[in-house]
C-alpha cells in the first residue's frame, strides 16, 4: 500500500520500478481473492483473570468452533476468525468474504475497539478501493512526458495551474509551487526542486510570490526540509 501511494509520486514517468506497479497491484488483488487469506484485525487482552470478558466477545461474534493447535479457543463466522490465546483475544478477516472493505462499517468499529485504529482493515481497503485503482490506471496511461513528475502540476494537471495563476494573481510557477504545498504530503524545498526540475534560485522566486501574496507564512520548524507554510496550526 505505501509503495503504490509513494512511488506513484515520488518516481518520475518511465521509471522502471514505477512501471511494474501495475503488475504489483494485480498481484496484490489476487491474493486478497485467496478464500484461505486471513489479515490480522486486531487484538485486545484480558482485564479480568478468568478471562471471562474475552469469552464474553468471542460468544457475541459467534461463529463455529474449530480445532486449533495454538488457541485455548478459536471460532469462525466465514468472514471472520477468533482465537483466545492466553490472555489474549486475536481477530483476523478475510478480505475474499467483505465485498465492500471501505464500506464495512461493523468491521471498521471492531477494528477500532479494539487497536483504536484499523491498520489490516485501512491497508487492505486501501488496496481495493477506487483511489487506489486510479493511481495505479494513471500510472498505466498518463500524459505527463517521461522523466517529468506527476507531482509536478505544470505536467500534471496544466488547465488546473491556469486556473489557480489566475484566481490568484500568481505566474505558472509560483502557482504550481502552491498546488503543490496543498497536495503533497511532503512538500520540502529539495523535492519539489526534484519534481519540478527547478534550481534553489526558481523555488525561492516562486516562494516569494506566494509570500507577497500572503497564502504562505516563512518560519523554521524542526524537520520540515522548508521554510513556507500554508498558514495555520503546525503538529511536530
């Protein structure tokens, strides 16, 4: 799931591992297809020293007893599996068996009640969903030349930079540069030096015009590989 969401970005058009991605995510549904696939949910532990609190999920989310080697109990519902284990209560999905995963309210809620986040369930949604579909499509079929950046609007998404230059009052660069703080989940001064083939000197002139402008604030903040911020609370 990282690889897909990061290199789609982070590695130029015609780049040969960014080109496999495809042939990546097609692999990676056809194992979530694997009817005897099971991807961890979460785990909890006993608060009580009979463990009768564990016994109390396991009877609510039901299922058949099946013989296990490792587990004091373990049931299955299908979609699900629960073992005890110990102290200890493990739930695993299978993803083959959720027809929706980023629709799945009840298994999102029992995720989260347990871990206080879903991580399995979030990854493998991810893997399956629309979004995901999409980058991987772009990467298959996309105009942006190769050697350049999606993450470089001006080759990205060209029409949508003309549109903020000119709702703002900004050249095509320092309107890229703005797209870029706005999407980019990390917008530092060397990367988008990278993406947009720029020198120190053209980041810092797009920098500027956005300063003037007053849509960024300039600070330093520790590891932010920047200077220019949209304005706003900043978390370390």
């Amino acid at each position: 799931a990282i690889v897909i969401a990061y290199l789609a970005f982070a590695l130029p058009v015609g780049d040969p591992w960014r080109d496999r991605i495809p042939q990546l995510h097609r692999r990676v549904l056809d194992c979530l297809r694997d009817p005897e696939l099971l991807v961890p949910l979460g785990q909890t532990w006993a608060t009580q020293p009979d463990r009768s609190d564990l016994r109390r999920v396991i009877d609510a989310l039901g299922g058949e007893t099946v013989p296990s080697a490792n587990a004091d109990v373990q049931r299955d519902t299908g979609r699900i599996v629960i073992a005890i284990v110990g102290h200890s209560l493990h739930i695993a999905f299978r993803p083959a068996r959720v027809a929706r995963l980023d629709e799945d309210e009840e298994l999102f809620k029992l995720a989260t009640s347990m871990n206080g986040r879903a991580h399995g369930l979030e990854t493998v949604a991810f893997l399956s969903s629309d979004g995901c579909r999409a980058i991987v499509a772009r990467i298959a079929d996309t105009p942006v030349p190769r050697g350049k950046y999606e993450a470089d609007p001006r080759a990205s998404i060209p029409q949508t930079v003309a549109r903020a230059a000119k709702k703002l009052s900004l050249d095509e660069d320092a309107a890229a540069l703005y797209l870029q703080l706005l999407g980019l989940p990390e917008p530092t001064a060397k990367a988008i030096q990278r993406f947009n083939d720029w020198t120190p000197k053209a980041y810092k002139r797009a920098a500027e015009a956005l300063a003037e402008q007053g849509l960024v604030v300039a600070g330093k903040r520790e590891r932010a590989g920047r200077e220019i911020f949209l304005p706003g609370a900043w978390v370390k």
